[in-house]
C-alpha cells in the first residue's frame, strides 16, 4: 500500500480548440505526490493550471495523458474507490437554489450513495455552522454561508481527502479565520488536505508541503520550512541622519538607496550578521536615525520561481 494520498505521473491536459479559442496545454506532464495526512499547498498564478489539476481529481475533467492515483487507486481502474476517497470544495459554486442546506447535504449523500442511516447531515451542519439554516432555502443564504455549505458538500462521504480550490479568495477574515479552524481540525482527526490558493501567505501560515505550479508545470516540490530556508536572505535599512551614499560593501551583501534616501543592505542571514553590516555603516561616518529588518518570505521565493 502507497503512503502517498496522490500520485500523479505524466499527466497532461489539453483543452481543445474552439471556434473562438486556440487549444491550451493547461498541464504539461505533471508528476507529483502528495503525502498522506499532510496540508498540502497547489500554488500558482492565476491561469497555472491548479482548477485543472483539482477538476481532474474530481472526475470533473478528463485528462488528456498520464496516469492519477486517489489513496492507492488508480482513477481509470478503480473510478469508484478513487472518487469515494475524495472530496472536493470546487472554485466555482453550484448549490442548486431550490435547496435546503439539509437537503442539499443530503442529495449530495444520496450521489455518493451513503445510506440514510450512516448520513451525518447534523453533524457537518454544525462543523460548517449552518445547525439554525438547515431548512433554510439556499437562494437566502449569504456568500459567506454558500461557501461554508460547499465545504460541508464535500465531506458528506467522509472522504480520506478534501480538497478546496480558492477557498478563501474573496471571502472576509471572520469566514476565512473559520474555514482555516474547520481545515486544521480535519486535518487533526487525519484527513489529507489539498488547497490551491494564489495568496502566499495562506500557504506559508497553513501548509506543511509546498508545490508551485506555473504554466502547467510543477516548477518546485517542498516542505514550507525548506522552501522558506531557500530564501535567508534578509534586507537591513537605515535611515541615515544626513544624506550619505551606500558605502563600499564586500562581496556577499549589496546596497541600494531607497527613494527615501534610506539606505537598504541585502545580505545571506547565514553568512553575515547584522552587526557587521552596522561597523561598515559606523566605519563609513554615516549616524543612524532609524534602522528596521526586513525578512524574505514566500512571496520572494515565488516571484523568483515564476519570473519568465
Ligand atoms: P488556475 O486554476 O491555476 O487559475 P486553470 O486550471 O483554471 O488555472 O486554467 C489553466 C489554463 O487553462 C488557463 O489558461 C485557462 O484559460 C485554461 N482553461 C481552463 N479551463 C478551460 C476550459 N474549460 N476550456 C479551455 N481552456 C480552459
Ligand atoms: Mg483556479
């Protein structure tokens, strides 16, 4: 039995030509595993391929070439068991209107085929907090409670995985502080999650494992640690008292004047310390009005990786 919740080899998709459309090679060989019990970040700009990917778990898509495994099965051998280990929270909302919270939880059951008696409709009605809307009809619910019931959707078969596709993109902070405790708790009980987003710091703050996916292909496979580690480097700026240029700096650490006048030194926070960087500022007579840090995060180890 694999340890990995996905396996992913060689796939490919190409989305045929339209009348008003080229033919698009959304994803161009991907390989990838995605360890089981992990959070596991897809990031990537807009038009990278993440819904595709995501949409080809979920049967919602045909791939064009290569091969899918859903907790061990693989999807063109075993189409059921590889749809029944996985739930997915979709980009795009389609909650029919003319239904309850409680029926649609329930249709939804019926689709995966739980029978009445192991439904847990109360209880993900209460995890998503729609326990006083469950006979509520959906065209009444706000966007924030859509979104809460598209997640609820997606666990009605209690699935090994879940999946969300942007789930908090255009959401406010209450819900997305929400979403996030509901994710963790899963997680905690053992579920796998898989979430596309293009907000770095949402993958920083919540995953374990990093793949950045641009232009249809996986450019970087990671642990969020080691992807942050990729990057020490860290960025000095002092505001001298009197305009002074950016004194002479050995190899390893460069120096910029700022609009402001201030003066900003980037350095390998593993080779140079701070201090050092001060005694060449002191060496040079420059006196320090103000001094600040500013450390590297994900969003300068994407903009190195996508920059084409
Ligand atoms: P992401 O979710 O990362 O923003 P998508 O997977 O939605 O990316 O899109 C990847 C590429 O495939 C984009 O260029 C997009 O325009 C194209 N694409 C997505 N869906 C379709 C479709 N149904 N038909 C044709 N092209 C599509
Ligand atoms: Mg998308």
């Amino acid at each position: 039995m694999t340890e990995n919740a996905i396996e992913l080899r060689g796939l490919r998709k190409t989305y045929a030509a339209t009348a008003r459309s080229e033919a698009k090679d959304a994803l161009k060989g991907v390989d990838l595993d995605i360890p089981r019990g992990s959070i596991f970040g897809l990031l990537g700009p807009n038009g990278a391929g993440k819904s595709t990917l995501i949409n080809i778990l979920a049967g919602l898509v045909n791939k064009t070439e290569g091969s899918v495994k859903i907790w061990g099965f693989d999807q063109d051998v075993n189409p059921r068991q590889s749809r029944a280990a996985i739930g997915i929270m979709p980009q795009e909302p389609n909650l029919d209107p003319f239904f309850t919270p409680g029926g649609s939880l329930d249709v939804q059951a019926g689709l995966y085929g739980v029978p009445k008696s192991q439904r847990r409709t109360k209880e993900i009605l209460d995890l998503i907090g729609l326990a006083d809307k469950e006979h509520a009809y959906a065209r009444s619910l706000s966007g924030g409670m859509r979104r809460r019931l598209l997640l609820g959707k997606a666990l009605v078969h209690s699935p090994q995985i879940l999946v969300l596709d942007e789930p908090t993109a255009g959401v406010d902070i209450a819900l997305r502080n929400q979403l996030w405790d509901n994710v963790r708790d899963l997680n905690a009980q053992g579920m796998t999650i898989i979430l596309t987003t293009h907000y770095l710091e949402e993958a920083e703050e919540m995953c374990d494992d990093i793949a950045i996916i641009n232009h249809g292909e996986v450019i970087v496979r990671d642990s969020t640690a080691n992807l942050l580690g990729r990057l020490d480097s860290k960025t000095l700026v002092v505001q001298p008292t009197q305009s002074a240029p950016v004194p002479a700096l050995p190899d390893g650490i460069t120096g910029q004047t700022r609009d402001d006048g201030a003066l900003a030194f980037t350095y390998s926070s593993a080779k140079t310390s701070a201090d050092t960087i001060l005694n060449i500022i002191r060496d040079a007579g420059i006196s320090i009005r103000d001094i600040s840090t500013e450390q590297s995060d994900l969003e300068d180890v994407f903009l190195e990786l996508t920059k084409s």
